[in-house]
C-alpha cells in the first residue's frame, strides 16, 4: 500500500534539503504544462519552500489548447508565473539546419529541448535551480526527451509512479482536474497512453509488482525500458586508467 501522506511530508523535506545544501535561498524553477506532473512538483516545492520562491514557467509553442489548465495551476497556488512562447525559437532552429533533413523525431524531440534551455536561462537569470517534472513511470519506458524534460537540477517524481503521482496530488490538495487529466503529448493530439499502447495502470502494477496479464505488453515494456535505459545511465566516459 502507498503511503501518499507519509512520502509527500518525506518528499517536501527532501526538497527542503536539496535547497539548503545546493542553494540555499534559490528559488525552484518549474516549467508549467497544466499537466499532473508539472502541476505535483509545483505544489510540492511551494510547500516546501513557500510559494513566493516559486516559479512557474509557462512555454506554449504557438497556440496551447489547454494552457488555461496551466494558469488554474499558478492561480492555485499563487506562485509567480512568467510566459515565454517558444514558436519562433523553435521555427528558427529548425530553419538554421538549411538543407539538413529533419525527421519526425527531431521536429519532436526539439521543442522539448527548447523549454528546457528556456527554463536554464529563467534559472540562472533569476537565482533558481530547475525541476525535472519526469516520473519513473515515464522514465521506465523512455517516455521523455533525453536533455528535455528528462534534464533538471533535481528530480521530486523520479522514483513514483504515475498512480503515486496522481495520490501525492490528492494530498496536496490539487484541482481534481489537474490530477486526472489525460496526458496529451501536444503534438499529433493523442494521448501518452494511446501513443505507448497500454495504460499507466497496466505499467505501474508492472513496474510495482511485475504482475501484468497480456504477454505482448510485457515484452513491449520489456523492450522499451532496455531500448532506454541509456537516458536514465550516466553519460559513459572513457578513463584510462580502467583500461586493461
């Protein structure tokens, strides 16, 4: 059994002291998708921090269908909110790679990455460290964008589920709406669960108990998590001196 009330109060201390030995009156930088997790790491480093050394960064990309879920966040919790919409940032990089072809992936991949060099420049302009707002859920199948979402200064959800997640924010006393609602990757308009083929229920019992009924989604999740192990792994470095 989960024990939300007892990891929440453990987390929001961890934070605590996160702060006080790597920057001890900084303020926490978290990039604000009006989704759970943005929305849990928010509350947790406004409870652990007060809310006045909070900010949320908002980065729509053009038009954000759901960016008012985002502003009933900051609202919510009455933290600072600055927005910087990263549409022409990203239509610039991409034009710079002139005759390079650019994939699918890399037209995906790069707004990601955008935010997160948007959100370092907000951190080191305004005497902040970054949250990573990934959860292990997530990070078990490679469900982020490796120096993306997947980078940060420190990380609340790394080691919690999405159902843990989702528990934490009923603790903090979150918008139901920002808890339950469906994950969308903002990109092809479908949500996480339909672009990975199973639900965040099935992955965590298995991530939990290694209990699942259909053997074709265990070997998916399976081959997923191996195929990206590599972002969760430090960077491999050649030293000489463990050379034979």
């Amino acid at each position: 059994m989960f024990q939300a009330e007892k990891v929440t109060e453990q987390c929001v201390q961890w934070i605590r002291t996160f702060f006080a030995d790597n920057g001890k009156d900084c303020n926490a930088i978290v990039g604000i998708s009006g989704g759970k997790d943005s929305s849990v790491v928010a509350a947790l480093c406004a409870e652990a921090l007060g809310k006045e050394r909070v900010i949320g960064v908002l980065m729509p990309c053009g038009q954000q269908s759901d960016i008012d879920m985002a502003y009933l966040l900051v609202d919510h919790l009455g933290i600072r909110r600055l927005e910087v919409n990263i549409e022409k940032t990203v239509a610039a990089a991409l034009e710079s790679l002139g005759d390079i072809p650019v994939t699918t992936q890399t037209r995906i991949n790069l707004p990601p990455r955008i935010r997160m060099a948007t959100l370092y420049a907000v951190g080191q302009s305004m005497n902040g460290r970054v949250a990573n707002t990934c959860n292990l859920s997530e990070d078990y199948v490679g469900y982020a964008t490796r120096y993306g979402d997947g980078a940060g200064d420190f990380s609340p959800l790394a080691h919690l589920t999405v159902t843990e997640v989702r528990a934490i924010g009923r603790v903090l006393g979150l918008p139901q709406v920002l808890i339950d609602k469906p994950p969308i990757d903002g990109l092809c308009g479908k949500t996480d669960e339909e672009n990975l083929g199973f639900t965040y229920d099935v992955l965590d019992r298995y991530i939990r108990t290694g209990e699942i009924e259909e053997d074709a989604v265990r070997e998916k999740i399976d081959r997923l998590h191996r195929q990206n192990l590599f972002k969760l792994l430090p960077m491999p470095a050649f030293d000489p001196e463990k050379i034979g």
